[in-house]
C-alpha cells in the first residue's frame, strides 16, 4: 500500500474499525438477548444497528470519493424499490457492485434490511463480515453438496422475515475480469453455448433453489444490470479511499416471480437467457454508447450518511480524548507503543478489507483446454 493511500486509510479505518466494533457488540448483545425471545424485534433493531455501520460505507461512495449512481428503470417499478421482498440477480461487473446495491438500497429505505449470499470467508472478515453474520446473510462454501442445504435452510428463515427484504444473488459465481472471461468463453464453445462478450457463464443451481422456495413470500425479481462508465477508471475499493470517483449506471428490469416457469430446467433456461441479455445490453453500451431503453430516475444523494459519520466522529473523538485523559496512555513509552501497535493494527486490518473486495482475489472460474479451433470462434 502506497504511503499516500495509507494516510487517508488510517484515519478512515480508525473510525469505521472503532465504530465497526461498537456495532458488532451491540449486535452481539441483541442477538443473544433478543433473537431467542422475539426474532421480529431482533430484526429491526439489528436494521437500525447495521445501518449506523453500512452508512458508513454509503458516505464513502457519495461524499468522501464523489460517486455517482445512474439508475434506469420504469415508474412502476421505481415506485415499487424498498415496499417489497425481491430476488436481486445481477452481473458482477466490478469490486464495488455490493456496495452499488447498498447505496440503491438506502435510497428506497431497506438497507438494514438487504441481504445476499456470498462466500464463506466474508464472514470472517472483521468488522464488516461479522455484522453480515448477524444480519442473516447466507454464506456458502462453494460446494453444491453443502451449500444446498445451507440454501434451503437461509430460504426458509426469510418466511417470516417481517421487513420489506433484497436478496442479492451473483449468478456468475465470481468478478468478472478479463481472464475469467475467456475463461467463460471457451467453455461456451465447448458446449456450444452462446459466447459470451461481457459476462460471465452464469451457474443457475442457486438461483433456481431461490425460486423455488421463494415464489410463495417473494413477488419479484429485479434483473439489475450494472456497467461503469466508459473512460472511467476501474472503480476499487482503495481507488474510493484515495477519492476516485467514477459512474456507475443500473437498469433495473422487475418481473414477477409467478412468471417463471415451474420447472428446474425451465427456471435455469429462464436465468440463463437473461444473462444472454444482459450481455447485448452491456456489449450496445461499450460499442454504441447506448445503455438503456428505459427512463433515468433520479436518486439524489440524502445526507443521512454524512450526518452519522460526523456524529460517529464527534462520540469516537470525545471518547479517545477522555481515555486519553483518565490513562495519560501517551506520557511513557509503553503507551506509545501501544499507540504505535494500534495504528499497525488498523493499517493491517484495512488492508484485509480492501484486499478481499479485489477482484484478483476472488474465486476463479475453472479453465478448459484450449484448441484452435475455439481460438477461431471467440474471435
């Protein structure tokens, strides 16, 4: 990590670090006292809790880093974001598509309440994976085996889910990045599939288990696609910390989940068609600069999140300033080594998290062996 990143990380990391353990203690402490008597009431108290950390994240992408969220979807639709249970499926085009969903879903007003299913080890992740964990987050390990039972059984605690809920699913399995895609594309050639040019092949196993044991209590399904504007840097997590903005445009397409078809196969057709066409979508929008055909709503940017960071900023600074006072920490050398070691700390701890939201450290796809004659239909 270059110096200049690690001055403007440290600061950050030493409130969203202090902060982040504050919330999870809190979630700890409701989660052991309140989930057994009322899982209701543990839901929505832990909605308000996780919010005052996710915010956090939220004011990073619009006010410290200046990013922009171009949503595309019809009224209806538009109108409907937030007042529902949804099933979110969307291509994972960058490092920050998760925290793209977060800022839409603060805007309609079900952050706390927003969910997805991700790979085990963010759940170990400090401060950020815990509070997941205790948010009902669905982590799986990558193994249809395991993870099929892992699924049914997270379906069946969103029954009684009592708040308008997302739950965000990544098909691909993984980020795209040049290399998984060639990866995809020879494998579609392998199976004579449709070669994909800006998304990857998509595994519909879990999609077609959330269907299937979703259509009773989960209206819709919002297809979301997400490109970053071209000319635009590669938007990353240490790129946001270092205040590189970009644009981020969304189409929202909503259809109704009694509109699929009743069978497995039939679902993952479903899915995999979709794919098809979020593929012309993005290869229209590199090639023709052309996104959407549907109307641009305008999200805003509410101040909700910057008022919790200064308000966070206020209660950890008179905190520090107290503790500092009651220990005279800094008037011997122990406790400026403590001080020092703090600081490592964080700085290691910070490092973790924007190193596991990079997309050279995500899963990869598995490879076939290349022939000639596929290197001739991919191009």
């Amino acid at each position: 990590m270059a110096i200049p990143a690690v001055l403007v990380v440290v600061p950050l990391g030493i409130i969203l670090i202090l902060s982040g353990l504050i919330v999870n203690l809190i979630q700890a402490i409701l989660y052991i006292l309140v989930r057994p008597i009322s899982k209701n009431m543990y839901r929505r108290t832990n909605k308000v809790v996780a919010e005052l950390l996710w915010l956090e994240l939220v004011w990073l992408f619009d006010w410290w880093a200046g990013f922009k969220v171009e949503l595309y979807t019809d009224s209806e639709t538009f109108q409907l974001l937030g007042k529902e249970n949804a099933l979110l499926i969307c291509n994972h085009r960058s490092d920050i598509d998760w925290l793209v969903g977060w800022v839409l879903a603060q805007r309609t007003g079900c952050l706390g309440s927003t969910l997805a299913i991700m790979k085990k080890e963010v759940k170990c992740l400090p401060i950020i994976g815990w509070s997941m964990w205790f948010s009902d987050y669905v982590f799986l390990e990558r193994s249809w085996a395991k993870d099929e039972g892992t699924l049914q059984s997270g379906f069946r605690k969103l029954e009684d889910f009592s708040l308008p809920f997302w739950l965000a699913l990544f098909v691909e399995g993984t980020r795209y990045t040049e290399e998984k895609l060639l990866s995809a594309q020879r494998h579609a050639v392998s199976r004579g599939l449709p070669v994909p040019r800006n998304v990857l092949l998509n595994f519909s196993q879990g999609f077609v288990s959330a269907v299937t044991h979703m259509r009773s209590f989960v209206p819709a399904i919002y297809d979301c696609t997400v490109a970053v504007s071209k000319n635009q840097p590669r938007p990353t997590m240490l790129g946001i910390c270092r205040r590189q903005s970009s644009v981020m445009k969304v189409q929202i397409r909503r259809h109704q989940m009694q509109e699929l078809p009743e069978t497995a196969d039939g679902i993952g057709q479903w899915c995999k068609d979709i794919f098809v066409t979020k593929d012309a979508v993005l290869e229209r929008y590199f090639c023709m600069d052309s996104f959407s055909d549907l109307p641009q709503q305008d999200i805003g940017r509410p101040k909700k999140s910057f008022f919790v960071v200064i308000s966070w900023i206020c209660v950890l600074v008179y905190g520090i300033t107290k503790f500092f006072q009651w220990s005279s920490l800094l008037s011997s050398w122990e406790g400026i080594a403590f001080s020092a070691t703090f600081l490592v700390l964080v700085t290691i701890v910070m490092q973790i998290l924007i190193q596991s939201s990079e997309s050279e450290h995500s899963t990869p796809v598995n490879t076939v062996t290349q022939d000639p004659m596929e290197e001739q239909l991919l191009q």
